[in-house]
C-alpha cells in the first residue's frame, strides 16, 4: 500500500505539470487477460418497508491454479464467490 501524503498532488499546483514520458507514446502492447474480478452491488427495496442490499465478489483466472484447501480450480472457475446481504 502507498502512503498518501497529505495536500494537493503536486502535477495540480498551479504551474505545476506532468513531465512528458515518449515511452507513453509507443504502439500498445499486446495484452492477455489472466485475471476477472466482478463487484456487484443491488439494492431492493422490501414489503415491510426495509431495504436489502447485496452485493457479490467473483474472482475468476484464465489459467489453472491451485486452491490452498479445495486444491486445483479450473480456468474461468471462481476462485471467490462471495455473497453479501445487508438489511
């Protein structure tokens, strides 16, 4: 984790800009996908007048890995399904 250091960012001080960087400029890589992560987040509002909120956490890879107790996990198979319901 980085620290955040209190006060404005410096590239947002008046006078103040980014360096250029040609590197940023070069034609874009290549790029495979390895790793999904969907947050999802739905609220419903309930007959005795209260809300639900739920929300669901799904990891997914696109390679085969190894669960530290359930042992191999598939491509595209969830490595996290994790449901939340807040009322």
């Amino acid at each position: 984790m980085t620290a955040r250091i209190p006060g404005p960012r410096p590239d947002s001080l008046p006078g103040r800009r980014l360096e250029h960087n040609p590197a940023m400029q070069t034609a874009s890589p290549t790029r495979t996908r390895t790793h999904l992560r969907q947050i999802r987040f739905e609220g419903f509002r309930r007959s005795d007048g209260l809300w639900d909120i739920e929300a669901v956490l799904r990891d997914e890879r696109d390679y085969p890995s190894q669960g530290f107790e359930r042992g191999p996990v598939a491509p595209g198979m969830p490595v996290h399904d994790i449901r939340l319901c807040v009322t």
